[in-house]
C-alpha cells in the first residue's frame, strides 16, 4: 500500500517553531517532487512549500522566509521546518506527492 504519514504536529505558542515529517512507503518517492498544503478552518486548501526531485523549492509568500521544506530521499521523507510561527498558520497540514496525499495533521499556534 502506497502511502504518506505526516507526524511533528501540536501545538505551539506564537513565535515558536516546530518541524513537520511525512514517511512515505511503498513507492520510491524520490522520483516525485513532494509538496506541504494546509486548510485552515473555513478556508481553501493552499500550497504552502514545493521541493522538486532535484531538489529546488518554492513557497507561498505567506511562509517565505520562516518555512522550510527539505527531504531525505534515503528515508523517503519530506519535512516542513516552521519558525517564527503565528495563528494565521493554524491549519491542518497535509503532504502530498504524485496521487498521494497523507491523512493531515493538526497545528495549532496559541497567541
């Protein structure tokens, strides 16, 4: 069974930081660029991070330059470091790579 798990979620005080994983199994996930989305209450699901499978990223302007998305190919792993968080960045968070999606994983930041 192909699949992504995020982990690494909780809840954190504004000005805080914390680190998302996404496991994938049962595909090589190398081969896919990999991307972090999250849906706030209320709101559309958004593209926050892209790393391509070369490597290069792209982020949403609301995240640049607090966020950033690395992946272990080795591991099968996409991460979403998150610094300097604040409550516009509450949201379920969700990695997704070729027809994949994880099942999402609480955030909270608590101002």
């Amino acid at each position: 069974q192909v699949r992504l798990v995020e982990s690494g979620g909780g809840l954190v005080q504004a000005g805080g930081s914390l680190r998302l994983s996404c496991l994938g199994s049962g595909r090589d996930f190398s081969i896919n660029d990999m991307r972090w989305y999250r849906q706030a209450p209320g709101k559309q699901r958004e593209l926050v991070a892209t790393i391509t499978s070369g490597g290069s990223t792209n982020y949403a302007d609301s995240v640049k330059g607090r966020f950033t998305i690395s992946r272990d190919n080795a591991k099968n792993t996409v991460y979403l470091q998150m610094n300097s968080l604040n409550s516009e960045d509450t949201a379920v968070y969700y990695c997704q790579a070729a027809w994949i999606w994880g099942q999402g994983i609480q955030v909270t930041v608590s101002s």
